[in-house]
C-alpha cells in the first residue's frame, strides 16, 4: 500500500532542487546587475562586431 506521504516525496525533493537552483540564478542574476566593473561596456562593442562579422543573413543583427 502506498501513502500519500510515500507519493509526494520524491516530488517534494524535486520542488526543493528546483527552487534551489532558482534562488541560485536569481543570486546570479542579482550579481549581475550590480556589477559596475564596466567589463560589459568595454566587452560588447568587440562582441557585437564579431557577430556582425560572421552573420549568415544579409541583415544585421543590432540597429546602430
């Protein structure tokens, strides 16, 4: 005979990971936007001309 306790536990574990690994990416995200290290600014003009470069489409990808 199964229990409703035997039933819910291994989706109670599977909640428990879930919402580890959410508060986890929120912590990164969190990180994220308080980081005023200026890397992205100086980073993403050379990644943003690399994708241009090797763009398969004839449209670009950023507006100016």
């Amino acid at each position: 005979m199964v229990t409703q306790h035997q039933k819910s536990h291994p989706e109670a574990t599977i909640d428990d990971d879930l919402r580890a690994r959410n508060a986890q990416a929120l912590e990164l995200v969190r990180e994220w936007l308080a980081d005023e290290s200026g890397y992205d600014e100086k980073v993403f003009p050379v990644l943003k001309a690399e994708l241009e470069a090797d763009r398969l489409s004839y449209r670009r990808r950023f507006k100016e």
